[in-house]
C-alpha cells in the first residue's frame, strides 16, 4: 500500500468518525400524531431548518422515507433520512473522498393510544423510540464509529376537526454516546417538542409537523412536509 492510498484511507476514516461523533440531525420533525388507525402506510417527507424554512439552497434539504404500521392502539414507525448535499457527494460513476462520511440516520419509534381512536375526537398517546445516524465508510466495511443515539420519550395530544387531525407532543430526548473505542462523554437530556396536522384523504394522507427545543444547548427547529399511501395508520 502506498502513501497516497494510506493517507486517502486515513482521511476517509477520520472524516467518518468525525461525522458519526456530530450524531447530525438531519432536520426533521418527530411526527406522532396519536389518530392512527390499524393498517400500514408509507412516508415520504422533506424537511429543512425552521429558521431557513424560504431558503432554495439544497445542503438545508432533508428527505426521509419509512414505513408506519398499527394495529388498534400501537402504531410503529421505522424511518431513514439523508441530507440531500450529503447524498451529492457520492453521486455520479467517480465518487470522491467526502463519500466516505456521507451519512444517513435511521430511526424507530413506537406509541401506545391510551384515550381515543375511532370517532373520538380526542387522542392521547405515549410514546419512544431511538435513533442513530451512519456513515458509507461504516456501511462498505461493518467497522462501527463512534456515534449518539438519540432516545425521545413523550405524550402526544390529537383533536379532530372534521377530517383535518391536529396534535402536539412535549417530550424527553436522551443524547447518549456509544462505540467512542473508550470513555464516552455523559449523557445529555434535552426538552423538545412538536406540533402538526395531519389530513387524510382517502389512501393518500398529507401531513406536515414543526419540531422545536434545545439541542447540543442551543434552540433548534425543523419542519417538514410529508405524504403517504396505504390504509390506516396516518402517524
């Protein structure tokens, strides 16, 4: 191995890890509308930061896809996110160097209905979930980096009106560092919140939410506008 591909290799392993270690959080909301009704459904939604909500510039761009799942009153959601100038970085047939700390989030999140469903105006759900980002460094070779595992825990309040479901959810968000290849920095607990609406018509569902609250200390906000086709749920 010669120095050149020693020192493209070093660089595309410190640019990974020093990417994973930033835990990016790719600008999108937490959606938990707690009206969703038994059946499956798929998400696709498009998320920027709430302070560059008329920005044109596509690095601020965040597309997330998943899937929802519920029968009576849980409902399951598995969602993987990426930014769009990340993704940018290893397109075309000669990817460059930065490909190696391209990096994806994935998450799962879980609610259990404990007021409401059916005709009932008002829904009142718990829920939680964790999630963690990756980079294309760690994906072609399985060596794991350091990384931050966001775990939300919280309540989500919906009311009907008419076919139009509104919600809000106050929650608990644990930052907590694993894989540092020694001592991880402490946890850190943050307060977050979100808010949004929901319109379903027929298969095809519209939503969109707001998500705001502190983050690494500072005040952070996201939103997204989203879509999804399939029978019930409409998380």
């Amino acid at each position: 191995m010669n120095r050149i591909t020693r020192t493209v290799l070093a660089t595309a392993l410190l640019s990974a890890v020093a990417t994973a270690a930033q835990a990016q959080n790719y600008g999108m909301p937490l959606f938990t509308n707690p009206h969703y009704g038994t059946g499956v459904r798929v998400f696709v939604d498009l998320g920027m930061p709430g302070n560059e909500i008329s920005t044109d510039s596509i690095d601020s761009k965040t597309i997330q896809g998943g899937v929802g799942f519920s029968l009576g009153p849980v409902g399951i959601q598995a969602l993987v996110a990426g930014n769009f100038g990340d993704v940018q970085n290893c397109s075309g047939s000669t990817p460059g160097i930065e490909c190696a700390s391209t990096s994806v989030s994935g998450a799962a999140l879980a609610g259990l209905r404990l007021v409401g469903g059916g005709a009932n105006p008002l829904a009142l759900a718990v829920f939680g979930g964790v999630g963690t980002d990756f980079t294309g460094y760690e994906f072609a070779t399985g060596i794991s980096g350091p990384r931050t595992l966001s775990i939300p825990v919280g309540v989500s309040v919906g009311y009907k009106l008419g076919k139009l479901m509104i919600w809000g959810a106050p929650r608990y968000n644990r930052y907590q560092a694993i894989d540092c290849g020694g001592t991880c920095p402490d946890a850190v607990d943050e307060f977050r919140w979100a808010a949004g609406a929901n319109l379903p018509l027929g298969p095809i569902g519209l939503r969109a939410a707001y998500d705001g609250g502190k983050y690494g200390g500072e005040n952070v906000s996201f939103f997204a506008v989203g879509a999804s086709i399939g029978i019930g749920s409409h998380q």
